[in-house]
C-alpha cells in the first residue's frame, strides 16, 4: 500500500485528504505542523508528500525545497496545495512535482496524485 504525508495547519482539510485517500486504497498520514516535516518523512517513509503552502508561519514552498534538495528525501513526490497562491515553475531547483488549488475537485486530486506515485 503506498503511503502519503499529508501536511496543513488546517485540521478539517486533514481529515477530509485522509477519508478521501484511505477511501481509496492509501495509507495516510497527517502532519499538522510543517517543522516536523523531516521527522515524520523519516518516521513513516512516505512515497508522495501533500504539501500546503500557508503552514502558519512557515510557508510550504520552503519546505518543498528544503525537501527537494535534501539527499535522502529529493526523490519523493510533493504535490503543493493552496488556496491563495501560486507554485514555482517547474523545473527549478526545489520546484513541486505538481500542484492542486483548494478547493480542489476530488478526481482531479486522485489523477494527480496517481501520476505522481506512476511517474
């Protein structure tokens, strides 16, 4: 079963990721304060990080990159979600995978998040 990281200070979008994902067919975890982001990535060894971008005061793009050109983490797959912002283009260092804006459409979630596990 592949496992994913989900990561935002919004408990209710956290409950929602994980019924959807486990509903179909994921292994989830949740993670509500982004710096402990490394710790659970080491912990529960995720195969896709959803990543939102307003984490209170930490803002999920530097997580990405942090993630993204870190040696043992840079492989995995970070989708950013957000609301009221725009991700970085890919193909830059530390760029996301993909990115989803809320409110997001639950098949649109599923497709990206399949593509990103397939890729």
């Amino acid at each position: 079963m592949r496992r994913i990281l989900a990561v935002d200070d919004d408990k209710d979008i956290l409950d929602v990721l994980q019924f959807i994902l486990e509903d179909s067919g994921y292994e989830v975890e949740t993670l509500s304060d982004g710096h402990f982001l490394f710790e659970k990535i080491r912990e529960k060894n995720p195969d896709l990080i959803l990543l939102d971008i307003m984490l209170g005061n930490l803002d999920g793009r530097d997580l990405c990159k942090a993630v993204k050109s870190t040696v043992d983490t840079h492989e995995i797959p970070v989708i950013l979600i957000s609301a009221s912002h725009v991700a970085g283009s890919n193909g830059q260092i530390g760029a996301p995978d993909a990115f989803i804006a809320k409110p997001f459409d639950i098949d649109d979630l599923l497709n990206v998040i399949k593509g990103q596990l397939a890729a």
